[in-house]
C-alpha cells in the first residue's frame, strides 16, 4: 500500500529534474565531499558501518535491484550489502532477509517519498520490495543492530531521459572494437562510482587485457574536486588524453613510465575524459573517467520532462466509476419507475391502477385522557434528581480521585 | 392510507436512502467485530497491523457518515413531507442529490477498500478524521465532496418545500417536524463548510500534487470546526424522533411544543463555536482561545438537559395515561416490548450515561486524562454509536411498514433486538472507558509497548479486551436481527395485513401557539450562529492564514 502515490510523486520527480539541471547549467554545483552527511560514520546515530569501504555500487539503469539484509559485515551477520547503491528512479529494490531478527527503519527519504521501509523485525526468507521513484537520497537502519553499525543508504538519481546528461558518462563505442585500438577485456559495463571521496587511485598496468595490459577500474566516476592518482604496478605504460572536455587542464603522462611511478591530477572540469596507453593500445588498455556536474548526492535527474505529465490512470480512476456508476443509478431508476407504472400514461398503458391502499392499525385511545393542567411529571423530576446526584458523584470521583490523584485510583 | 399510499414518489427516496444506510452499518459492522478482534490481540491473521488503518477507516466513514446521513436524509425527507402534507416540488431533483451522495459514497468508500485490496491503486487509511498529515487517494476527498454537496441539495430540498408551503399557508405555524429538520439542515450548512474548505482547498490539490504541503494546524482546525458539529447533525435527528415520535410510542403527547423549538434553536446557535475542545492538546492554539470554546461548549449541555426533562416528562405522561402510578411505578406501565419504543429508550439510557462522559472531554484540565485514549471511542460508541444508532433502528421497526405497506415481521427477533444491542454496548463501552482511564492510546492497532504496563485499578486489561470483544459480538448479532427483520419485512406483500402501526401523531400538550413567533424566523438564527462564529473561529484562522496558507511559518501565499 505504500506503492500507490502517482501523480504527485511524479509531480515532485520532474520538479526536482527540473531543479538539477538549472543548477547545473548554471554551474551552481555544490560538491559535497560525502553524499551521505557522514550517515555511515560513528558521528551519525549508531556506530560506523565497516562495510561502507566509500564505493556507491552503480546500478543505474537497471529494472530490478536487491539488496540483502543480514548480510556478513559489522561483526557478524548485521550488514546490509551492498551497504550504498545508486538506482534510477522507477527502480524496483528487493530487499531479502538472510538472517534473523532485522528491520528496515527509515531514517530519511527525499520530500514527497513514500518509502516507510519495514516497521516490524522480520527473519530469514522475508521480503520486502519497494518501488523508488522520487529522487534523492534514502538512509535507513536496523533497529536491533544500528549500535553495531548496521545502516544503508539508496540514491535515487535523476530520470536520466536524454538532454541533461551531466550527471551519467557517455563513453559512447570507447570501450570496443569500434573505437581506436581494440576492446578492453577488463571493462564489464560498470562505471564504479567514486563520487564524494576526495581521492581515488587508478592502477596503470594491472592485470588484464592479456597481460599486465589494464587500467583498474578502467572507469570511474568522480565528483568535481577529487584528486585522482595513477599508480604504475607495472612496466612500460603511458596515459595519451584522447578525450577531454573543454576547459580541462589535463593532459596524462606521454612519458613511458615503469612500476612505482605515480601520476595525480584534480579534476575540477565537469565530464567525461578518455585515454590510453600507447604501447598497449592494440590490447585494449584503454580508461575513461566521469566527472559529475552537480552534488555527489545524485539529487536531481539529468533530463526527462519538463511538465508534469498526466497521469491517464488517475484520470481514468476518477472518470471510471462513475461512467459506470451513474448509468448503471439512472438503468436502475427508469426499470424502478417502468415497473411502479411511472410511463405508462406514456406509453398508452396503464389501466393497472394503484397499488392496494395499506390500511393501518387504528389510533389507540389511551387508558385515562390526561391534560395539560392535571399533569404534573413528578416522576420525571424525581428520575433526574437521581441522575444529577449519580452524574455529581462520578464527576467529584473522576476529578478528584483520577485527574488529581493521576493514577489508577478507583477506591484503590 | 398510510405514507407510501400519499406519497408514492417521496416514499421510494426514502427507502432507496434507507437501503444506503442499512446496507453500509452491515458492513460497517463486520469490519467493526474485526477491528475489535485485532486490536485486543485475539485475531491478528486476517490483515496486517498496517491495513488495520484501511479497516478503521472503512468503518468509521460506513458508520458515521454514510449510515447516519443516507438515513438522516431519508428521515427528513419523510417528516418534512408528511409534517407538510405536501411532496417535494420536482422528484428529478431530488433524485439527483441521492444519486449524488450515492456515487460519493462508492468512490470514496472503493477508495480505502484500496488500502487492503491490491489490485485497486488508492489508498485511504486516513481514518474518518481525515486531516493532514494523513494523505489520502484524491478519489477519497473526491467521493466526500460529493457526500457533502448531495446533503446539502436534501436541505435545499426541505428549505424549497418549507418556502411553498409558507407561501400557501402564511398564518401557520411551521409544523415541528419540519422546523426540526429545517433547522437541523441549517446547522448543516454551516458547519459543512469546515469540511468542503478543508477538503476542495487543501486536501484535494494536496492529494494531486499541485500544491506541495498544507499546514496540519489549520487543515485540523478546519477539520474540528466540522468536527464537533458534525455530531449534533446525527443527534438532532435522534431528537426529531425523541421529540415527536417517542412521545405517541409511549402512549402519550409532547410535554411542551415551544422548549423543542428553543432547544433546537441553541443547537444552530451553540453547535459550531466549539470545535477546538477537540484539540486541547494541540500547539499553536492559544489556552484563552480553548478555554472560551469550552465554555461553549458547557453552555451547550443546557439543550440536552432541557431535552431530558421534556422527553422524559413526555414519556411519563404516556405512562400515566396507560394507567402507570407512583414515583417510580409508571416506568412500568411502559410498552417495553415495543422494540421501537424499548429502543429509543435505551438509547436515551446510553445518553445520559455519555452525557457525563461528554462533560469530562469537555474539561480543558481534566480532558487531559483522557486526550486520546480509548476513553473517548468509548464515549463515542454510546453518543452515536447507540443514542443516534439505536434510535434509527427503532424507528426503522415503526417507519419501515409506513414506507413499504408491509407489515413488520420477525417481531419477536425484533422485539429481542434493541436489550442485545444495549447489553452488548454497556460491556464494549464501558470495558473501552476503562481502557482508556488506564492510559492505552486509541487510533493504534497494536496498543502495547516495551516498558510500559497499563495498570488498571480493578480487574486486568485482558479481562476488559475480553469485554470488548464479548461486547461487539453481542452488537454484532443485534445487527443481525436487525437486518434481518428489515429484510423479511421488506420482502414481505405490499397490502396483504393490515399494519401494526399508524402515523398519526398526536398534538403536544403545549402547542406552539405558547410560544413567541420569531423562533419560526430562521434568517435571526441564522444571522446570530454566524455573528458567534466570527467570534469564536475569526481570530484564530485569520492568524492562521497570516501565517502562511499553504507553507506554515512564511508570509501569506498569495501575499
């Protein structure tokens, strides 16, 4: 029953897609340097959470997203994992009990969010599925468990639906065959979010592509600010910019350089940045990274619509009824008339005459006729008095006895 | 000849009112065993904790407003016409407020089934006090609306009737029955305007998102301006059958004609400025503004009391007349087995009983012993829970051969009916007070916390869930008498026995001809309910809407 708030979710999404993308066209970006206010520390309620290692797992794009609950971390079975994940709005999350004795206790939700999480501790083999439509960041807890660090957190980003684009990489063929040199083996179609930490490490010539041919990860998302270093954990590798968004002062190593050399570089610029290493080129040693043109906080979406669309289900919810309702009030009146005769002086009919008369019982003549002048209602008087007296004690008992005594009091 | 022989077309409207009505407190009823089995932990399998908020609200609206305005209308629409003798002025009309109130009624009530039904995509667990921060389906607040508006079309209904009537007999004086439910419909109008502010301002664009956030304090306040009114529009209705039909059941005459109209006058007058004794523990309302509405409201007891003494002064007058003696010997001579009159005397029981109720909740400093606590459904359950729903049922065993020319059957399930139903709600009621005493909060559906132990001065609260349950089995099964005796009379042959009953109701002993002329004159009523609104509720929204109308704690939007 939580699920079912339509219009004025979509309302607050589009809103907010709204709100990002002035914010970042105007270039008011606000990058914090944790998405989450520092939910995952011990500063927040409860103890830190060790299975927040600083990563957003990015499940962007995806229809259905689980999250499991129980999982191993914080000292035993009281970890949500993944601890943070990014979704895009519409994403169905599953969140399934592996162990015993755990809730999902919302500790924030965007404006206009619906999400009430799971109230009641629930054990193994549970469900609990929620729909995410409005944009923003979702922390939650584990009641029994939040002092040993068992919290989370879902960001919602925005709708994604073309224009915008600032906030998701557009890598467009840069990781295949299609683009100079060949496909990098060690990409599997996840860009690793990074967004919020103020240092982030690339590892030139790690293992993959064949070889010690890989950048790893191959690619990253960053927020504006963060300082990235490139570490050589092997021989022979360089970093050719092949891409970079205008503005950017970036221009990698065109050195060959061996193991132990390190390369950094902060990333002010907002986009996407490609480049390569020229001896491995052919192997697909190839590495892209993203930089984020708003909040880390993913609060807005990049595009979608700028009116809010109506919705032809409610419209069709309120209209519905009552296309069958007033026929079906109006079918049965005419066939309740038809059948009482009402059209029959109509129709030419109607010789039936009336129903029977209905006679009724005779009025009762009373015992003895009393007046107004030989009546006097003594026995009224006397019942009220009686109450009065019942009515004045129950009220000097209940101010008295239980308002100012305050307790359980009666004759106790 | 009796009532559906005179007015045929009249008599189908209130039968078709009555069906709503009869069909929703079923039920109403139902959902209301399975409230009381959840909450006292006898049965927790059938919905979960949270659609226990659907359940709660699906009965609260059934019960309180649907079964009591679809039967109030009914009701008016039979005494207004027959008091009159006149039909109303064109059916097509007011078929379409029925209709009206009949596609509210299903909207809203499909609206919180949503809440518990999947593939239904509303939801309404905004219990029947629906103010924000509760939000509901727009086809909830919708469906309300159109309850509202159809009710108001019934009292344009009577009020056009009254005019025709007044303008072919300029001399007379308005029969009592019409009065009572013209005045009653007055009091309607006024205090539904709360509501449809609430509602068509706030709540509605709130629920379709065209505006982001209303302000809880003056939604509330909104609410209760409605709120307490609202009670006085089913209690009326009891009177009007109290006033004027109770009388005859028991053998006698109204004791005096001018005090109904008096009392009914001070409830137009008092109903409304006193809302805000329903929210005594609310912040942002000012002590001073709530200690003048509860002095409005104390003022307010004084209709009641004088309605006491007069129908229970009409009550013994027919005692008397049926040979009763004594001070307390006459109580005997009653017709007890009369399910119509038994019933209406047992609500009158019940009523005295919450009256003193009533007086606790009133009381700014005592209120505080039982702000929202399960004292106060208790109290709710015997005002209109068994005052107003008792009533109906009674005068549904007189009324009903009236409407159809049936005569009544399953007269003895009948007769049981009206002692189970009281029975049944002295252990609910009285069990729910205690409960509430002991501190368990009501509008929860599992009322237990770690480190918290209700204590309860004599026996446990195990032993009063047990009553509370034991009692809505009991009220159950009257209602299943109820609607049973309603069915087969309904299903029974138009003509073929004479009737138990007859319509005729005799003259009151002091007719309307002692009192003064301008209590006929509603326009003086009317203009002084509104001059003590503006004083009692003017300076509390307008602070309010200063404040910000739609964004609390800002400057005025518009500004």
């Amino acid at each position: 029953m939580s699920d079912r708030r339509y219009s004025r979710r979509r309302f607050l999404r589009d809103a907010s897609a709204v709100a990002a993308t002035l914010g970042a066209s105007t270039g008011l970006s606000a990058a914090a340097s944790d998405p989450y206010g520092g939910w995952f520390t011990g500063d927040a309620r409860g103890a830190a959470t060790e299975n927040y290692d600083g990563t957003t797992v990015d499940k962007t794009g995806q229809d259905a997203v689980t999250v499991q609950v129980g999982a191993q971390g914080n000292g035993g079975s009281y970890a949500y994992a993944p601890p943070a994940v990014k979704i895009s709005p519409g994403t169905e999350v599953t969140f399934e009990w592996v162990s015993n004795t755990h809730d999902i206790q919302v500790e924030s939700a965007p404006s206009g969010a619906s999400w009430e999480g799971v109230d009641t501790i629930e054990n193994e083999g549970y469900t609990h599925s929620h729909t995410f439509e409005t944009a923003g960041v979702y922390k939650y807890y584990c009641t029994p468990h939040l002092s040993l660090g068992m919290k989370g957190a879902i960001v919602v980003g925005g709708s994604g639906g073309g224009g915008g684009g600032s906030t998701s990489p557009e890598w467009g063929e840069w990781f295949t065959d299609s683009a100079r040199g060949g496909a990098v083996g060690n990409y599997d179609g996840s860009t690793v979010d990074k967004t919020g930490q103020d240092a982030v490490t690339v590892q030139v010539g790690a293992d993959g592509n064949g070889g010690s041919y890989a950048y790893a990860p191959p690619a990253v998302k960053i927020s504006p600010g963060t300082e990235v270093t490139f570490e050589w954990v092997s021989n022979t590798h360089d970093i050719q910019v092949e891409s970079k968004p205008t503005g950017s002062s970036w221009s990698g190593v065109s050195s060959i350089e061996n193991e132990g050399y390190t390369h950094s570089h902060t990333f002010e610029t907002s986009g996407t940045y490609t480049y390569y290493c020229t001896p491995h080129l052919s192997m697909g040693m190839k590495g892209g990274i993203f930089v984020t043109g708003t909040s880390a906080a993913g609060g807005g979406g990049g595009g979608g619509g700028v009116l809010p669309d109506l919705n032809w289900w409610n419209v069709a919810w309120i209209a519905g009824p009552s296309v069958v309702a007033i026929p079906s009030i109006l079918a049965y009146l005419l066939w309740d008339y038809h059948r009482a005769g009402a059209f029959d002086g109509l129709l030419g009919r109607g010789e039936a005459g009336p129903p029977p008369e209905t006679p009724e019982a005779p009025p009762a003549t009373p015992e003895r006729e009393l007046g107004h002048d030989e009546y006097d209602p003594w026995g009224t008087a006397t019942l009220l008095a009686v109450y009065f007296v019942i009515i004045s004690v129950a009220w000097a008992l209940m101010y008295f006895v239980e308002f100012l005594g305050n307790g359980p009091h009666i004759f106790g | 000849m009796t009532y559906v022989d005179d007015f045929p077309g009249e008599a189908r409207v209130v039968r078709t009112a009555f069906a709503v009505a009869f069909a929703s407190i079923g039920l109403g009823g139902a959902l209301g065993v399975l409230q009381a089995l959840f909450r006292t932990g006898y049965s927790r399998s059938l919905f979960s904790a949270v659609d226990y908020y659907s359940v709660l609200t699906a009965h609260g609206v059934l019960m309180a407003l649907v079964f009591t305005t679809f039967f109030i209308v009914g009701l008016f629409a039979w005494g207004v016409t027959r008091s009159l003798d006149t039909g109303f002025r064109d059916l097509r009309f007011t078929w379409g407020w029925l209709a009206l109130m009949t596609l509210g009624t299903l909207l809203a009530f499909v609206s919180i089934l949503g809440g518990i039904v999947g593939f239904i995509p509303t939801h309404a667990a905004v219990l029947y006090t629906f103010y924000a921060p509760l939000e509901a389906s727009p086809t909830f607040y919708l469906g309300l609306a159109l309850l509202v508006v159809g009710s108001w079309g019934a009292g344009v209904d009577y009020v056009l009737t009254l005019r025709d009537w007044r303008a072919d007999n300029p001399d007379e004086r308005i029969p009592l029955q019409t009065f009572m439910a013209v005045s009653t419909m007055l009091l309607w109008f006024v205090c539904t305007l709360g509501v449809a502010v609430e509602v068509v301002v706030f709540l509605l664009p709130w629920s379709l998102g065209l505006i982001p956030r209303v302000d809880p304090l003056l939604t509330r306040t909104l609410f209760w301006y409605f709120g307490h009114a609202v009670v006085y529009f089913w209690l009326l209705p009891a009177y009007f059958v109290w006033y004027t039909i109770f009388p005859k059941l028991s053998g006698g005459r109204l004791f005096s004609d001018p005090l109904a109209r008096v009392v009914f006058v001070l409830f137009l007058v008092l109903s409304t400025p006193v809302g805000v004794h329903h929210q005594y523990g609310d912040p942002g309302l000012s002590q001073g503004l709530k200690f003048v509405q509860m002095t409005s409201t104390y003022f307010i007891l004084l209709p009641s009391l004088l309605t006491a003494f007069t129908v229970v002064a009409s009550m013994e007058h027919g005692a008397r007349q049926r040979g009763g003696e004594g001070r307390f010997g006459w109580l005997r001579a009653l017709p007890w087995e009369n399910p119509s009159f038994s019933g209406i005397a047992l609500a009158g029981l019940a009523f005295a009983a919450s009256g003193f109720g009533g007086m606790v909740n009133a009381g700014l400093n005592v209120n505080a012993l039982v702000h929202n606590t399960m004292w106060v459904p208790g109290h709710f359950h015997l005002t209109v829970g068994t005052a107003v729903a008792l009533t109906f049922m009674a005068i549904t065993y007189w009324l009903l051969p009236q409407l159809t020319g049936k005569r009544l059957r399953l007269r003895t399930l009948a007769a049981v009916q009206p002692y189970l139903w009281f029975v049944g709600m002295v252990f609910m009621s009285n069990a729910m007070h205690r409960i509430g005493l002991a501190g368990v909060p009501r509008r929860t559906s599992e009322p237990q916390y770690e480190q918290v132990i209700f204590n309860t001065p004599i026996a446990s609260i195990g032993e009063l869930h047990l009553q509370t349950v034991g009692g809505a089995f009991l009220l159950f099964a009257s209602l299943l008498c109820f609607l049973a005796v309603v069915g087969s009379t309904w299903l029974g042959e138009r003509g073929a026995k004479p009737l138990a009953v007859n319509g005729h109701i005799p003259s009151a002993l002091s007719g309307p001809e002692h009192s003064p002329r301008v209590l006929d004159d509603f326009r003086v009523w009317v203009a002084l309910t509104v001059l003590l609104l503006l004083i009692a509720y003017g300076p509390p929204l307008a602070a309010m809407v200063q404040n910000g109308l739609f964004a609390p704690g800002s400057a005025p939007i518009p500004a």
